[in-house]
C-alpha cells in the first residue's frame, strides 16, 4: 500500500516490510483518484553492492533504501503525496530494500516498487526518472558494480500521437526522439553488447509482435540501441529468479522475445530510455499488457553503475 509518510529500517533487517521475494509483494490499488490500480512499476538491480563503511558512523545507518528513494524522488519533484487531492509527481511511493541475498550469480542487490500516478497511460513511462531515483540512492548506499536489471513496465494504452521516425511512417514519444541527443558524444569505448528479454507472461502477443518490433527499433533515427536480432529459444532468454508477481502455480506459461545488440553505454540511464523506448513499441504494435523486461551485458563483467 502506498505510504503517506517516510520511514526507516535497518538495512540488514526485513521487519515490517512488504518483500516479494519472501511471497509478500504489494499489489494493492493506488490511493490516487483516477489512477489505475495495475500501474505497478518495478525495478530490481542484480550485481555486487558494497556498502559504505563510515568512520564513527556507529553500527546503524540512520536511512535506508525506502526512506532515501522517498526524499530523493520528492526533492527532484516526482513523488505525488499520497493524500487526497493530491497533485503533481509522477508516482506514489510502495516500498524499496538494499539487501544483498546470497544466490546464484547475479545476486539481487536492491530493488524499488511504485505505483505510477503520472503520466497518463499511452505517454512515456518514466522509466529514466525511476532508474535515476533507484542509481543516487544505491550510490548513497555503497558501490554497486551492475550486472542485470529487471523491470516491470505497466500495462499502456496505444499511444495517441507521437512523430513520424522512419521509413515505414512508424510514430515514437517525442521525449524519446530528444534523449539520445544526450548520449551522442558518449566515448564509444563504453558501448555495451546488451540482451534484453521481455516477457508478456501469459499473454503471447509479444512473440507475434517481435519481428515488427525489430524492424521499428532499426528504422527508427535514434543512437542509443542498435537491435542486430532476436530470439524466440528458451535457452537465448534472460530469467531472473525469483520473477517478481509471477503466478505462483506450478510450471506457469512464460512468453518471452529476446532482443540482442549494442548499447551506447551500460548504464542505469541508458537502460531507462531503452526500457521506455521498448514500451513505447510495443504499445504501438499492440501490446497492451504488462512486460517484465530483463536485461544484461551479454559478453562483458559488470562495471559500477553512474
């Protein structure tokens, strides 16, 4: 449930809080007039989080994930109270954790939860913003080397409007056209072989729509993500467990297309735009329902996220 008010727990500890990886995941509806209930956003980071070690800080820090993500995203304008009549942000806050769990390789180190109250659905998921919120409070935390991100784009409606990109009259997000602008004259040295997965669960219009989708990402002017093919193999996916809402019944039908090619740079900003700009697709090729896209460096460590 969203919170009105921040709040503190220790980092090592999980009491009081909503965890899905123990099963627990809120999914409760908003408290916002007009938004919709299933605009859940997600975002976890997989890879090596070393905390900082403070000189005469004591044995307990005095903020943690959930009350550093809550300042942070209300400080930069994004967090919409949750009171009645409440205006302006983009979501509502629900829960985050730093907490190392150990496991296979990746390890999940944090992982943040919203409920979206701008903007309307059809426009632009912010993604970018969320990613930036989740990067500066990590960055406060410690020093996390990313290895894999995995996040939950909310259901869309078809974008209404949008400009004209490519050969084929394919529309993208205006916001979306000025962003790569931003990694133009990023050092090509940090461009990054990437893998992105994204499954419709039980919903298979994503495999139908993959092939269009490549076409768009390839038509489409832009610098940021250069698409060389996709998958529809098993054993190409990307899957980090546990998957957040998954259902809980035994073998549950998973729809998954797997994009590969470069990034311009492995980086949490990066990866926002490439989330948004994926969305933004697959929303115009008819996809409609929730998509938890997964991504990694598909030929390279880890390095520090930015």
């Amino acid at each position: 449930m969203l919170t009105a008010a921040p709040r503190c727990r220790s980092i090592g500890l999980a009491t009081g809080a909503r965890s899905l990886w123990e099963g627990e995941l809120s999914a409760e509806p908003a408290m916002f007039p007009g938004v919709r209930p299933a605009r859940t956003m997600f975002a976890a980071l997989f890879g090596e989080l070393v905390f900082h070690s403070w000189p005469d800080a004591g044995s307990e820090r005095s903020q943690d994930a959930y009350s550093l993500f809550y300042a942070r995203s209300a400080a930069l304008g994004w967090l919409t109270p949750a009171e009645e009549g409440a205006t302006g942000g983009l979501w509502g806050m629900n829960d985050a954790a730093a907490s190392p769990v150990p496991g296979p390789q990746p390890q999940r180190a944090a992982w943040f939860q919203v409920m979206l109250t701008e903007p309307a659905p059809g426009k632009v998921l912010p993604v970018q913003p969320f990613l930036a919120c989740a990067r500066d409070v990590v960055a406060r935390l410690g020093t996390l080397r990313l290895q894999a991100v995995q996040i939950l784009l909310p259901e869309r409606d078809p974008p209404d409007d949008g400009y004209l990109t490519s050969p084929s009259d394919m529309r993208v997000a205006r916001p979306l056209l000025d962003t790569p602008d931003w990694f133009a004259d990023c050092d090509p040295r940090l461009r990054s072989p990437v893998r992105v997965t994204l499954d419709g669960g039980l919903d298979g219009s994503i495999r139908a729509a993959a092939p269009a989708i490549l076409r768009s990402v390839r038509e489409i002017r832009q610098g940021v993500f250069a698409c060389d093919s996709f998958s529809l193999a098993d054993d190409d996916h990307l899957i980090l467990r546990p998957i957040p809402f998954e259902d809980a019944t035994p073998d549950a039908v998973h729809h998954r297309v797997t994009f590969s090619g470069t990034l311009a740079e492995w980086s949490l900003d990066a990866l926002g735009w490439l989330a948004a700009f994926l969305a933004d697709l697959s929303s115009r090729h008819g996809i409609n329902t929730p998509l938890m896209l997964t991504a990694d460096r598909s030929a390279a460590p880890g390095m520090p996220a930015d």
